[in-house]
C-alpha cells in the first residue's frame, strides 16, 4: 500500500499524518474484510460468546457451583433447560460460565506466544549470525517437541491453577509466530527505507520498533488469532484429562463431569453435546476470522 | 553446498538437540516445586519409603546435582530407563517396548495414512475450483473439523454409533493373549473392529489440520509455467491435477507427514482416553494421574528422540527432491 499523498482539500497535496495513514490503511482493510462472509460469520460468533462471558452473571440463572439437593440429575426442564449434575449444580449456567474461562484463556495463553515468538522472530531476524543460529535452534527443539504431552508433563510438575495453565499454553504455542516474523524480518530489512534509516544514523532498537514490526504486524495477525484458537482447544483437553482450573466452570471441566458422571452411555445428551458445541462455535469463530484476515492480509492470495 | 555437506550439517545439529533434550528431560524433572533431591521421588507421601531407599541407591538422589547427571547418563546409555512408581517393580522400559506401543503405531499410523491421503485429494479437489462453491465448502468444513475438540468428537462418535446405531464397539483394545481368541484370525477381526471408532476420530480431526495446507500448496503450484503448458497441450484436467500439479505439492506435505510421525509414538492421549485404548497415549495420562516421573521422563524421551530423527530424514529427503533446499 504507497498512500503517500492525498489531497487535503485546499488543493495542494502534502503527506498525511501518521494517524491519518493508519485511518486510510485501516478502512482499506475493513472494506475487503467486511467484503468476506466467512469474516462476518466469524466475527458474529465470537461476539456472541464475548456477550455471554461479559454477561455470565445476569444472563446465568443459578451459581454454577450451587448444589441443590433434590434436583439431582434431573432432565432437562423449564427451571433447568440442560439439566443438573449429579450434585444438583445446573449444567446451563455452568456452560454460560464456561464462556469467561475459555476466552480468559484462549486470548492470555495466546498473546504470551505472540509476544515471545514476535520477540525471537524480531531478533532472530534482525540481528542474524549467531544470534539467528541459536535462537532457531531453541525454536526448531520446541517444534519438536509434541505439545499435549509436554504440557501434561509441566502440569503434573507444577500443578495446575489458572495462571499455570495460561502460562504453559502460551509459552508452548509461540514458535510458528517465531518463524514466520523472522522470515518477515529478513526480508524487510533489505528494504530501502530501513537502508535509509541507517544512513541517517537510526539505532537498532528504533529501526525495529518503528521500522520493521509495524510492517511485521499484519502479517503475523492471521497467525496469532489461530494461536486464539488452538489455546482454547489446548485448554478444553486439559480440563478434560482433569487437570483444568479447580473451582471454576470451562466448558472442557463440564465435559470432564459429563465423562465422570458416564453421561454418554446413560445418553444424558444435555450433558455433554452443548459444552462440546460451544468450544467448536467459538474456536470456528477465531478460525474464520483468521481465515479471512489471511485472504486480506496476504496479498499473494487476493490477486489470483 | 553438497548433498553430503548438507546431510552432516543436519546431523550435527541433530546430535546437538538431542543431547538438549536429555538435559532437558533430566532438569525439568528436578526444578519442580519441594525437595530438589527428593524430586525425582516424587511428591512426599506419595512413595513408600522401603523404595525410596532403592532408588535413592540407584539414582544417587542424595548426591550433588552433577553426579545425578552422570547417573543419569550412565544408566541411558545402558538403556535403562528406571523403574516405574505405580506399576512397581516393572521396568519404564518393558512398559512402554511391548503392546502399547504396537497398539500406537497400528492406531497412528492408519490414521495418519488415510488422513494424509484424503487431505491430498481434497485439497488438489478444492485448489482446482479456487473460489467455487465446493471450494468454500471444503474449507467451512474443515475448518470446523480443525475447531472441533477430537475428545468431544470421539464421545460423539461413542454416543451415536455405539449408543445408537451399534456399528461399533464401545472401547478397549483386544490383546492377542486372552483366550476367548480362537486364533490369530479371530483376534485380528476383533481388533479392527475396535479400531474403527478412534481411527474415524482421528483421521477427521487430521484432514481437518493438513486440508488447508494441501489446498494452499496446490494453489501455488497451480501459477506454474508447467501446468499452464500442460493445459494448453489439451491434457485432460485431470491428468494434469493428479500427475503434474500432486507431485509437486506433495514436496511440503513430506514435512507435515515428518511432525506426524512424532504420533507414531506419542500417541493420542486425549482419543486413546476416550476409547480406552491401551496405547502410549493412554500410559501417558496415567503417569501424569498418578505422578509416576519415572514412566513420564521415559515417554517424554522417546517422544523428543523420534521428533527428532523423523524431521532430520525429513530434511535429507527434501533436500534429495529439491536441491534448491541444500542453499
């Protein structure tokens, strides 16, 4: 995109501020991506599931946690439309709940890879020789490494707890990110404009912040909502194995009790078909948007 | 640079992982929370203490941290890889070299064979009506198959063709020694029947994962010089798809099929669960369940040790098919 006039109105052309830079580039975007159903449909579902986090607590009848003794393993009914579990706790307000977990979790566990594999990417990069050698190698062992038995290894070391599990989502999902900003890098840093950054005497660090991960940026966005997506399903395992976040709802625990509780063989449906359901929507959400925003931010896809 | 230049660069950097991963897998089994020196016996109270005695005696655990190591090489090299906490007093490595591991491979690699093949055949399918109806299709499908938690997808599949139609068996894998087995014949049926139900799980779960990378090679290759001469002689379409564009996306598919051989071993812990089949996947969760270190440091080291002979052939045979590679 080489906006670098426009004509402000009066006549004369002068360059744009940077604000406005980003504005034209921004709508540029918006169009092509609001032009993409798959985009939209992407985006409805996740807002859906946003609202039904934000609004757990209005939109929940009961606490998930409540135990009501008399109503246990109850059908579906008016007061419960999915049920209760065999504590008398209402499944529907646990998979309502579930939204705030799977998000929390899919989005922290997610920008913890974007930020360690934007940095090594960067780096890696930039700096080349030894550096480059080194980092690539840690990255090509993590690559190696097969992810849901290194994070069930981690977590039978360090224990569970919500922090832990965001913390060893994130810091195993980082090294496609980490490939693809340094393949970036490589090749913008050979462009004239940081050739002539350097010239009038700019430092790395500046050449890397405003130079190199703005351009990096839009490509490696794509990649980190997907890195949105594959958090959620890493957690719904987890927690499906058991070893989720003690004390609150995620959709992969509500499936863990379905299991416990054999609600497939007693064909207790409402036990275990939303929750599934729910993790699917909401990662095919994230999954359509970063198709989408692939299509539009790659342009060797869009001119076929 | 040569071939052979390129093969013994790779093997050295080959070499130098794999001597990281067995410092890898030494140290994280003993940074964890607690006692450093009792931590390969994992958490207090959970060991008896006529065997912590053994094994304080075998892995040195009151010796300073260095000396562990060199044990702890020691007994690597002479393939011993210590004995396991909770199925006590069996060996990690009888554990895991017996049927579990035939059980992994049989399930991983059907599995991995049909889905390779199917992810081929769709994505040349989809890449050659680029932007057609049965291109966006393809891709809404599978996309939600990649979203979809194979977990749930095996319960499902559990719940509608053992709970409702009885197509197939409800779990477990048939061991050839129990004697309701006339012969060998009798147990093999028996066996693929029980396969059916995690293999249809996991192959929709991976065509789900290589569809979109299929499709996306084929799409390059499909802006090739090659092709547009091959169509202008008047080749019929599919010829010209399935002789001259496959061969040429199947060069990086080779590097996905090298991450799956990783599961040839690894196994599939979440569908091993489901299905209860008693494979490395399923071992695994058990290490984890009953925090049996031993048996998890062993499986962890296979793992490691296969992911990275698997993509050092990966890379010789790439860079064999495309001397580009080598540069």
């Amino acid at each position: 995109m080489t906006i670098s006039t426009v004509n402000n109105g009066s006549g004369k052309y002068s360059t744009p501020s940077i604000f406005k830079r980003y504005k034209i580039r921004f709508t540029r975007f918006w169009h092509l991506y609001t032009d993409s159903p798959f985009g939209m449909i992407g985006m409805f579902l996740v807002l859906l599931f946003v609202t039904m986090g934000v609004f757990a607590p209005i939109l929940a009848p009961y606490d998930p946690n409540k135990t009501m003794v008399g109503e246990r393993s109850d059908n579906p009914s008016a007061s419960h439309p999915l049920g209760t579990d065999r504590l008398g706790r209402d499944i529907f307000s646990q998979m309502i709940y579930g939204a705030q977990i799977s998000l929390l979790i899919g989005l922290s566990a997610a920008f913890i890879s974007l930020f360690i594999g934007t940095l090594f990417g960067l780096i890696s990069g930039y700096y080349g020789g030894w550096i480059d050698i080194i980092l690539m190698r840690i990255t090509d062992f993590f690559i190696q490494l097969p992810a849901l038995p290194l994070m069930l290894v981690v977590v039978s070391l360090f224990g569970g707890g919500m922090e832990n599990l965001i913390l060893i989502i994130g810091l195993l999902g980082w090294t496609g990110t980490a490939r693809i900003v340094r393949s970036e890098t490589l090749s913008i840093k050979q462009r004239a404009f940081v050739e002539a950054s350097k010239s009038v005497g700019a430092g790395n660090r500046h050449i890397i912040s405003s130079h190199i991960l703005p351009n990096v940026f839009p490509l490696i966005f794509a990649n980190a909502i997907l890195g949105v997506v594959n958090s959620i399903i890493a957690e719904a395992g987890l927690s499906f194995l058991g070893f989720g976040v003690v004390g609150s709802w995620s959709w992969g625990r509500v499936l863990y009790e379905a299991g416990r509780e054999n609600a497939i063989l007693l064909g207790a449906w409402w036990h275990f078909i939303p929750p599934g359901i729910s993790i699917m929507l909401l990662a095919l959400g994230f999954s359509l948007i970063s198709f989408s925003l692939n299509e539009v931010l790659n342009p060797r896809l869009r001119e076929r | 640079m040569s071939l052979k230049g390129y093969i013994s660069r790779r093997a050295f950097d080959s070499g130098f992982l794999l001597i990281l991963t067995v410092i890898f897998n030494f140290v994280l089994f003993r940074v964890m929370p607690g006692n450093p020196a009792l931590a390969v016996l994992g958490r207090t109270g959970q060991v008896r203490p006529e065997f912590r005695q053994v094994l304080q005696e075998r892995y040195g655990t009151n010796l300073p941290i260095f000396d562990q190591f060199i044990i702890y090489i020691q007994r690597l090299l002479e393939g011993d890889l210590g004995v396991s906490f909770y199925y006590y007093p069996t060996e990690v490595s009888e554990l895991i070299f017996g049927h579990r591991l035939l059980n992994t491979i049989l399930l991983m690699g059907i599995s991995i064979l049909l889905s390779f093949i199917l992810a081929i055949i769709f994505g040349t399918i989809a890449a050659s009506k680029f932007k057609s109806k049965t291109d966006l299709v393809s891709i809404f499908v599978t996309l939600t198959s990649y979203s979809t938690p194979v977990f749930w997808l095996g319960m499902l599949i559990i719940f509608y063709f053992f709970g409702q139609f009885h197509l197939i068996p409800l779990s477990g894998s048939p061991r050839i020694e129990d004697p309701k087995y006339a012969d060998i014949f009798a147990w093999a049926i028996d066996y693929c029947y029980h396969l059916i139900g995690p293999v249809t799980t996991l192959t929709i779960s991976f065509v789900g994962a290589w569809f979109l990378i299929a499709r996306d090679q084929m799409l390059g290759i499909f802006l090739e010089d090659y092709i547009t001469t091959a169509r202008a002689k008047g080749l019929k379409e599919r010829r010209v798809l399935f002789t001259h564009a496959r061969k040429n996306a199947m060069l990086p598919m080779i590097s996905v099929l090298a991450m799956a051989m990783t599961y040839l071993v690894s196994g599939a812990t979440l569908t091993e669960t489901v299905f209860s089949w008693d494979g490395l996947g399923l071992l695994t969760f058990d290490a984890v369940t009953y925090s049996d270190y031993p048996l998890l440091q062993g499986l962890f080291l296979l793992v490691a040790a296969v992911a990275i002979v698997s993509s050092f052939i990966a890379d010789i045979i790439y860079a064999y098919l495309d001397p580009r590679i080598r540069y």
